[in-house]
C-alpha cells in the first residue's frame, strides 16, 4: 500500500504532497514477531474505554509478558475474554474499560489460561 510522505492535518487544512514517499507493508507496522503473533475478533463493549469496539481487530503478541497493565487475550474458565490486566493485593483482577462492566476477580477453582498481550486495535471507522 502506498504511503505519502505528508501528514493529513486534523485541525486546519494543510495542502498535500504530490509523491509517494514509500510503499507500507501493514504486516511491518503490526507485526513485530510473526511467529508469535495472531489476529481476533473484539466482541462486546467491555473495552470501549481502552478503544477496542465489537467486530475489531485485535493483533495479539504471545511471546510479551503479560504484565500489569496491559490488555490481554485471556481463556476464563474455557470462554476467550479481552481484559486489563491488573492486581490487587496478590489478586488477579481482569478489568474492564467500560463502567457498565464489572471487573473480574479471578479465584480460587478458575481456570485461567493468558493467550497473549494485545498490541494494536484494527477497526473501521
């Protein structure tokens, strides 16, 4: 895909560059570790706080360690959620992004397994 070298002004029109300043593999931009790397689908509003709306992209990296902080693909008691994760007094806690959601508290007897670390949101606008 092309790329222009000019930048497209958000606030007052700027004139635009007549040239291609490359061409941009999407795959460069998004992928650092193919490897490791795979695609899923966001369903739900859960996340809507941190950008991620139904029917998005998700790009997830399973080689990142998956820190407090960052979003993550994770399996909940065999169901595929997308969560901050976050914790609480030695406790994981899987938040969401949206205050009509409940966080998630995981105990005792849940079955959590991490996928991998969200690294970029593909969605249309």
């Amino acid at each position: 895909m092309p790329l222009f070298s000019g930048k497209v002004a958000a606030g007052f029109p700027s004139p635009a560059d007549d040239y291609i300043e490359k061409t941009l593999d999407l795959n460069e931009l998004l992928v650092q570790r193919p490897a490791a790397t795979f695609f899923v689908r966001a369903e739900g509003e859960s996340m809507l706080g941190a950008g991620i709306h139904p029917n998005d992209i998700l790009v997830v990296d399973r080689s990142l360690e998956p820190v407090t902080g960052k979003i993550i693909i994770c399996a909940l008691n065999g169901e595929l959620t997308v969560k901050r994760l976050k914790s609480e007094r030695d406790v994981i806690v899987l938040g969401a992004e949206n205050p009509a959601y409940p966080d998630i508290v995981v105990q005792d007897g849940m079955d959590m397994v991490i996928w991998g670390v969200v690294t970029n949101v593909i969605h249309s606008v």
